[in-house]
C-alpha cells in the first residue's frame, strides 16, 4: 500500500506543471463562465457600474458621480471605478464589461498564490489552487463575479501579503507590499488598514524593523503614500475637503460606530461561525486542519527540518489570517466579503499543513491514502457545489430581462425617456422607481433616461417616452389603453406615448 500511495504522491510532483495548468484553467472556468447571466444587483455593483458609466460619459476620471451629482453615498477612490470603464472599453457597455476584471482579478489572486505556495512543495501548491477554486462565498457575492472593489482589493491584499512574507529574502519586496497598500488604499479606502497592521506587526515581530535604514524607510513611504497624495491632491481640486469628509464618516467613523452602520451591526463570533466553521461549506474542514497544524506547532517541539513552515512564514501566514479576521470582528459594521482576504491564508495554509502530514514517514499508509483521498474528493464536491450554486444557478430577473430584449444602444430606442411602473424581482415589490441596478442597466442597454413616478408621472410627461409597465397594472390606468403597445411578453409591456 505505501507504494501505491507514493506512487500517487510521485504523480503530483512529476506532472505538476500539467496540475497547475489545468487548476488554472479550472478556476478561469469558474471565474468568466455565464459571467454576464446573472442579474446587476443593487448597491455596490450598480452604483459602481453607475459611477464606472458616468465617468466615461463626462470623462472626468477623478469625480465619481451618480445621477450626475459627485457621490457622498459610495465613497471609494477611484480605482475600482477605472478596472470597469476598462472593462466596458474592451467589451461594451455590458454585463460582462462590469465584471470582467473582477474574475481576473480573482484568477490572478489564484495563480500568484499556487505559485508562491510552491516554495512549501509542489503539493501544497496544487491544494492551495484546488481549495481556492471551492472558496464558495467569493463566487457568490460581492467578488469573483461582481462589478465592484472586493475582488480587486483582494488581489492587491494578497500581492502585498506574499511580498510581506519575501522581505526577508529581498528588503525590495518592502516596496512592493508598500505599493499595493497604496493601490488597496485607491480601491477600498480605509480598508487598506488592514495591509498596513498586518504588515507593521511582521516588521515588528520578526525583527526586519531592525535593518530598514532611513533611506529604505523613506522609498517605502514614498511607495506607501505617494499614490494616494496625489490622487488626494488632484481631488482636493474638485470639491475641497467634502470627498474626504465624507470618507471619514462612512468608511470609518460609520462602521466602526456602536450599532453598525445600515443595520449591518452584529456579534463578535459571526465571521468564525457564519464562514469558518461553516461545514456546509469547505471553510469548517480547512479550519480545522489549520487549527491542527497550529497546534502541532505550538505543542510539540519541532526541529527545523521537521517545520513545514519557517518561523519567518509561521508569522506572517498566521497575521494574513488572523489580523483582517480579528479586526473586522471588532468594528460593530460586518458583512461577509470584509473577511474574504482571510480566506486566501486559509487555503494556503491548510494545504501546507495537509501536505505535511501526506509526507509523515512514520503514518500508517493506509490512513495517509484514506486522508488524500477523502481530500481530493471532498475539495471536487466542494467545487462542483460552488459550480452548480453560483455559476450554472446564476439567473437574471423577468424585468431586466424584457429590458434587455427590448433596447439596444444601436435602435431607435436608444437614448429614451423611460419610466417604470412594475413588480421588481429584486426587491419583491411594486415599485415606480428605478433602482440602481435597473438604472445601471438600462445605461448599459440603450442609454435611457430613467424617470421617476410610474404610470401617473408617464400621463403628464408631454414630451416623448416611454413606460414600462406589468400587464396588471393596465387595468389600474384604463388611459393607457391610448398608447402604443412596442412590446408585450405577457408579463410586462412596453408602451409609447
């Protein structure tokens, strides 16, 4: 049986390269599969795509806006908003546009870290991609597959992290993990904090503080802080200190405030019980093989050759995950995707320590096969499950479905004053209002005017437009019954003065 199980390990090691390649390939699948299916959601990916849109239509890069108005609401650099004016510059004014570059993100993320995960053997490379391509939650809101900052700055956050952990080989990795916290700080504002206290605490604990000589500190600031001085100063320009204010008090001050900001106020415990000891999920099986290999390193005293990890590395995977975990965990606003970038040292980690034991001469062979095994099928399930739930389950809605059918930037339509009196599968209501997501993306399909007021608004607008509107309601307005039906799907209609 050892040999057999060797055999399997042997086949890992020599074909790696052809692993590697396919683990790519897979987690490419995952991230741009039906990537322009599913339905523009409200607030952060609409109000992106929205501000994304506005800042090509105006072309000023720096001001991002909503309504035309500058927004006080999404108060981020402008970074986020550039990666989708590019997205909608190499592929339209489209769904895919909005999203393409956060799956590229994501994919980046996977491929930098498998092969920084090299350096602990080519195994802990390949579980390191494999348990990131079943990473569920990213896949499901608010990274991968959505138009807005998280996947971007995850990427960023874990450049910065791996050049973090090469200092100590090359002080120039210093600069670079400066660079990507100013580059963090241009995508999700104060977010970025959590770069610099993971960092500062590695400097700290490992001794490199000791050998930065002034001329090293000052060229790490200047990569830390120059980005974002000069984009505060070219901003500065715009609308004084307004921008920056509100800034403070939305990203800062707002979240951390007792209470949570926008009823987002929760417990202590809800990111380790609602993702890290989620068994639904692959997070509760690679916590508990990250808790027992912190454990194995704590209690027993290990000779260096028998460490799967440097001391140096010990520290600061153990900081990656714990500092963004424990601090986001102390502020009273929490949401989901504000500890995704823990979910990368997770991985990293679990396939380190995994990959340890596989490699434990002195294990039963049977019990090594039967743990090899019963991960490589669990991470597949775990994979296909991610697969199933949020890319061939992705949806969009009826209405932004019959308004995709029914403009196109190159028609007669394009360009229309449009209001909406219609049932919102989003919202599960009735609303004549239109939503960020419905706005963004009746811009992206035919340029359209969005009115507010509904049907009655429609009646006493004596200019040119439209209305959309759900075949029940025609019976509640008996003058509309005057106007053009331009299309009719037995669900909603489309109607012209």
């Amino acid at each position: 049986m050892r040999r057999f199980y060797n055999s399997l390990l042997s086949l890992m090691e020599r074909y790696y390269w052809i692993w590697f390649a396919l683990l790519t390939a897979l987690t490419a699948f995952l991230c741009f599969r039906c990537l322009g299916i599913g339905a523009v959601d409200s607030w952060d990916e609409a109000r992106h795509g929205i501000s994304a849109y506005e800042m090509m239509q105006s072309g000023n890069c720096l001001v991002n806006t909503f309504a035309g108005q500058p927004d006080y609401w999404n108060v981020k650099p402008p970074l986020s908003f550039w990666i989708i004016t590019a997205g909608f510059s190499l592929f339209g004014y489209t769904a895919v546009g909005l999203r393409f570059f956060s799956a590229l993100s994501y994919l980046l993320t996977v491929v930098c870290t498998g092969l920084f995960a090299g350096r602990y053997g080519k195994s802990a490379s390949l579980f390191t991609m494999a348990f990131l391509a079943a990473n569920y939650f990213p896949f499901k809101a608010h990274l991968v597959r959505a138009g807005d900052a998280d996947s971007l700055y995850l990427f960023l956050f874990t450049l910065a992290m791996l050049a973090m952990l090469k200092i100590q080989e090359n002080q120039r990795w210093l600069f670079v993990c400066g660079l990507c916290f100013s580059l963090a700080f241009l995508t999700k504002s104060f977010h970025a904090g959590m770069i610099a206290a993971a960092g500062g605490l590695f400097l700290l604990l490992t001794g490199q503080i000791r050998k930065m000589t002034p001329r090293i500190w000052a060229r790490f600031l200047a990569f830390s802080l120059l980005p974002v001085l000069l984009w505060a100063v070219l901003r500065y320009q715009y609308d004084g200190t307004a921008f920056f204010f509100h800034m403070y008090e939305a990203d800062l001050a707002g979240r951390t405030a007792a209470g949570g900001i926008e009823g987002h106020g929760l417990p202590f415990g809800f990111y380790f019980t609602s993702i890290f000891w989620n068994f639904d999920y692959i997070y509760g099986f690679l916590t508990l093989t990250v808790t027992a290999g912190v454990l194995f390193l704590l209690i027993r005293p290990i000779r260096k050759a028998d460490t799967p990890l440097p001391l140096t590395d010990q520290t600061g995977l153990l900081l990656w995950l714990s500092v963004p975990l424990l601090g986001f965990s102390l502020v009273s606003t929490k949401l989901m995707w504000y500890v995704y970038p823990c979910t990368v040292p997770l991985c990293l980690l679990a396939a380190v320590f995994l990959t340890g034991f596989l490699k434990a001469e002195k294990a039963p062979a049977w019990l090594l096969l039967l743990c090899l095994l019963l991960t490589g099928s669990g991470t597949l399930y775990f994979i296909t499950e991610n697969y199933m739930d949020n890319i061939r389950g992705a949806r969009s809605n009826d209405l932004q479905t019959f308004v995709i059918e029914q403009f196109d930037r190159g028609n007669s339509l394009a360009g229309s004053v449009v209001y909406l009196d219609a049932y919102d599968p989003f919202l599960y209501a009735n609303t004549d209002g239109w939503q960020q997501n419905m706005r963004l993306l009746a811009m992206m399909e035919g340029d359209l005017d969005c009115r507010d007021g509904g049907a009655e608004a429609f009646l006493e607008d004596n200019g040119d437009c439209l209305l959309i509107l759900s075949v029940p309601f025609l019976q509640e307005h008996q003058e509309l019954a005057e106007c053009r039906v331009l299309a009719d799907n037995g669900q909603y209609l489309l109607l012209e003065k």
